[in-house]
C-alpha cells in the first residue's frame, strides 16, 4: 500500500488546523451573537443623551441642517444623527443592534468575496482559512461595546463603506465603469458624512485609480470630490484637544510611530506595550514589504489586491488619525486599556493583514521570514484567553441590560440617583430629556412595561396559566430617609416548570395595584458599570445562573409588596415572593 507523500501530510494537517479554527471561532461567534439580545434597550446611555436633546432641539424649530452639520467632539456626524432622528421618531427610539449587526455582516460578506477572488484559483485551503480569520475578528467579543451601544452603529458603518468603495472602483476597472464609480463615490461620501475618519477614503481612493489605470477623468474627478468634501469638511471644524494633532505628529514622529504601534497592538492588551508597540510598527513593516510585492503583480487578480491593499491603507490612516485626535503621549507611560470602541478598527485592520499575509504565502511572495512574523502574531490574535472573551461579550450584554432594569427608575421617578448618573452624569439634562420622552411617549415610556403601573394585575396580563415560581426579595435600599420612600428591590426568581428565571417582573400592594417594575437574568449581586458586590456569597439559585432581578417600587406604595414573574406574550405569570409588612 502506497504511502501518503509529505506534501499530503502537510495538507491534511493544514485541513484539520483549519476545521478545528473554525469550530472555535463558530462556537464563539455563536455564544457572543447570544449575548446580543440581551442587551437590547431603549433606555439612552452616554452620548445618546445629546443625541436625544438635540432631536428636542429640532422639534422645537432649530435648523435641521445645522443640527447635522454642527461638531460634535470632533464629529461631524450626519448620517448618524439621521439614523438616530428617524429612529426617535418614527421607532420610538427602539435599540439598534439590529443596524449595526447588518452593516457588520454585510463587510464580513464583503471581505469573504474578497477572499475568494484572491484565492479561488489557487488554493481553496487558503480561502478558508481567511474565511475563519474573517469570522474570528470581525465578529470579535472585544467590538462588543459596538456591537450592542446603538450609539455605536457608525463604527461598523464607516469602515464598511470604505470597503464598498474600493470594491466598486475595482469592479469599474472592468465593467460599467460609471456605474460603478458612482457607487464608488457614493460609499465615499456615506463615509465621509459619519465619521471624521472617512475622509480619508478619498486619498486611498485616488490611489487606487491611478494603480489600476483608470481613466484620468474619473481620477480627477475622484481627486475633485476628494478635495471638496475635505475642505468643507474643515470648514469652522472644531476638534478636542486630546491627541498629538497633525502638527504634534510632524513635530514628534517617534511618539507619533510608537502610538499608532500601541494602537495597532492594541489586541494583544495581555502584554506589555513594549511588546504591543513593537508588535504594531513591525505589523507595518512587514505588511508594507508584503504589500510591494503583491503591487506588482499582474492578471486578474490585480484588481482584488488593490481592493485588500486600499482597505488596509485607509484602516491605518484611521488609526494614525486616532492618535491625532485623540491619544497624546501620556499613553506611552500609562497603564490605561484602549477604549474598546476602536476595537472595530484595530479587528478590521487585522482581518485585512490576515488576508494579505494568506495571500503572501499563496503567491510565494518573497519575505517568508515577515510572513512567518505575522502569521504567528496572528494565531496569538484570533484565539487569545477564550473565557476572557467570552467574559467580554457576557459583561458588555449584562451593562446594558443593568441600563433596561434602571430605566424602570425612570418610569416610576425613583429618586436613585447612585444609579442613574452612570446613564447621563448631568442631572438636569438628564431630567429634562426623561420629560420629553414622557411627553412624546418615546424611548422607555413607549414599552409595554410603561403602561403597567397604577393598573391592577388582573387588568394589565391575560393569564392563561399560573405557574409555580421560586424566589425572594434579598435586598430593599430606600432612595429617600422618609417612611414612603421609593425603594430599590432586589431579588432572584426561577420559574420551576420553564427552568428560566423571568425577563420582566412586576410588584403589587396589597390592593393588587403595580407599583413596582423589575428585570431579571442577571448574575448573583453583578451588576457590571452599575455595582459589582464583592462581599455577598455567590448563589447559584436552583442551579440558575441568571437568576437574580433588579427593580424599583415609587414612592407612597403601601407594604406589604407581592412580586410577580410575568411573561406577556406567553400568559404566564407567576408568584415569585412577599415582602413582610
């Protein structure tokens, strides 16, 4: 019997790597798209709050344009204001996660199109192993602030619509080529209008016009639209200062080179910055000598490198403009994390590097010695401390889903401040959004939950079947000195037949009258961003891990309090416990 040669070993080998990368990547990709429901609200956090006023703003006359156009921490944000505008009013604020997983999946489609134009013909090994990288880091636990913040909806959108537009300007190198530019320029502009990063599409733009030959008219006239928006884009431009600036770069490259370096190795936040530093200006290096080599081939697939290398491009332009506006040199000496909202960038730029590194050893490019460099950088990146990342998806789901059980303090106006300044730390402005949204019936006022206090149980829920609960009311904070007091009340509750505890929870007086609001699956006394108690004893009730509810009852509500487990569109309800008089 004939022996299997090495090369076949070798491929075997690779197959197996490949199928097992996957099956990680797919687990954890599941677990962490899981969490995003979760954490579903329309309760505003942070900006939102701006956002939200100045939709108050346009409803009382002021100038639309003006509202889109004005500077917003160095924003100009109109494509996200509209979004935000038309989803107040026309979905009462509903959450976004929808929005932005969308756009997400759509660049992921993308880049695997990408993939398998570079690959198709040469190795369909090749092509999968950049399909796992694809997964691994665009659908990464560390975007998770941006995967389920609403706000955050321009992340994903930005460096998507750079890589819509140089996919169509490659596509236009070929066939329709108007059409296709004017979709190119098109992704452009939706870029450039939402964020200050995508700006920077048209330079890389024009770059690839000229590598791949196109027309000079339709360079000039990338150039010209490239020039204008620039320009008007700084016109009366107002931006914090934070980081270096491009004066601060000009003046200090070293500082300049080892920030962008510590950005790019910002996924590698278990090292040193040393190590990280030297990891992201090396990246660089190496993806640069890689990248010369790959330019200067030729055939078919020259358009589709163009595509991968103007994409790469403009992600680090994206990150050298993060360290102009916003990371100084005091991060050099610091021990501070890197805000994870620039994790959209910095996982876009690697699934990039992971492509062209792919592509580098599918073509034999020359440079093995940087190639083997990044590939390992890379394994460390796709598959660093699984329960870390999974702690990541789990904890960014629990913040929000913490900001959906304190929205019921702004349904009942209780007093907990302790709790609410880490929704909007201004009180005033805060009170007087939660006014608006009363008013227009928006936002938490336009949920189910809202029309449920003051009525008696029997009136607000068809019952259909009452079911055995087991629960309790571990803990009641009065938010005022006074007898009358609104409280916060928490607890934990498990249905015994459905083995689940409750989503939504209601608490009566003894009339049987709502006057209490409470949402449930969190972890025993964790409340992360909101309170962490250290000090109780960890209980896992019934073997339920999300067992525990948080909730409020407004002021004047008579004891003793009966909490109920509710499931509206099921018609269960069931009783989880008493308060004692």
């Amino acid at each position: 019997m004939r022996r299997p040669g090495k090369h076949t070993m070798t491929r075997l080998a690779a197959w197996a790597a490949a199928t097992t990368a996957f099956t990680v990547t797919l687990r954890l990709n599941l677990f962490t798209l899981a969490q995003i429901p979760r954490a579903a609200t329309r309760v505003p956090w942070m900006d939102e709050w701006v956002t939200l006023h100045e939709f108050s703003e346009y409803e009382h006359g002021a100038s639309l344009g003006r509202i889109l156009w004005s500077s917003y921490w160095g924003h100009r944000l109109v494509i996200p204001r509209l979004i935000f505008f038309a989803d107040t009013r026309w979905a009462s604020r509903a959450s976004l996660t929808w929005l932005t997983l969308l756009v997400q999946f759509t660049h992921i489609v993308l880049l695997a199109a990408l993939a398998w134009a570079l690959f198709r013909k040469r190795s369909f090994l090749y092509f999968a192993l950049s399909t796992v990288a694809i997964f691994n880091l665009m659908l990464s636990p560390s975007q998770m602030e941006n995967f389920v913040w609403s706000m955050q909806t321009m992340f994903p959108l930005v460096y998507a619509a750079g890589t819509v537009s140089f996919f169509c300007l490659a596509l236009g190198a070929r066939k329709k080529p108007i059409t296709f530019t004017v979709l190119s320029i098109a992704a452009g502009l939706a870029g450039s209008l939402t964020m200050p990063n995508g700006v920077l599409i048209w330079p890389v733009l024009v770059a690839q016009a000229l590598y791949l030959k196109l027309s000079r008219r339709c360079t000039i006239a990338l150039a010209a639209i490239g020039t204008a928006v620039v320009l008007l884009y700084g016109w009366n431009y107002q931006t914090p200062a934070l980081g270096l600036g491009a004066g601060g770069m000009l003046r200090h490259p070293l500082d300049a080179a080892m920030l962008i370096g510590l950005l790019l190795g910002g996924p590698l936040d278990s090292f040193p910055p040393g190590v990280r530093i030297a990891t992201g200006l090396m990246t660089v290096v190496g993806a640069g000598y890689v990248a010369v080599h790959a330019l200067r081939g030729d055939g078919a697939e020259r358009r589709w490198v163009s595509v991968l290398l103007a994409a790469s491009l403009f992600l680090l332009l994206s990150a050298a403009s993060i360290v102009a506006g916003r990371l100084g040199p005091e991060w050099l000496d610091s021990k501070l994390d890197l805000p994870s909202r620039y994790f959209t960038l910095l996982c876009t730029f690697w699934t990039t590097i992971a492509i062209l590194v792919l592509y580098g050893w599918s073509r034999q490019l020359p440079g093995r010695a940087l190639l083997s460099f990044l590939s390992v950088m890379l394994c460390l990146l796709l598959f660093p401390h699984p329960k870390r990342q999974r702690d990541l998806a789990e904890d960014w789901a629990d913040f929000f889903r913490g900001a959906d059980a304190v929205g019921a303090a702004i349904l009942l106006d209780a007093p907990d401040e302790g709790l609410l300044r880490n929704l909007f730390a201004v009180k005033a402005e805060r009170d007087e959004s939660v006014a608006f949204l009363r008013r227009r019936h928006i936002g938490v006022f336009a949920e189910a939950r809202a029309q449920w206090p003051g009525k008696r149980l029997s009136e607000a829920f068809r019952v259909i079947a009452e079911t055995p609960c087991t629960g309790a009311i571990e803990k009641a904070t009065p938010l005022t000195a006074s007898d009358s007091a609104a409280w916060r009340v928490e607890g934990w509750a498990v249905d015994s037949e459905l083995k689940r505890a409750p989503d939504d929870l209601v608490i009566t007086d003894p009339t049987g009258e709502i006057v209490g609001l409470g949402r449930g699956g969190f972890r025993h006394r964790y409340f992360p961003g909101f309170f962490t108690d250290t000090e109780s004893p960890l209980v896992l009730h019934a073997g339920l891990r999300r067992s525990e509810w948080l909730g409020y009852v407004r002021e004047s509500a008579s004891k003793p309090w009966t909490v109920y487990g509710v499931w509206p569109r099921e018609g269960r309800i069931c009783q989880v416990a008493a308060a004692p008089r």
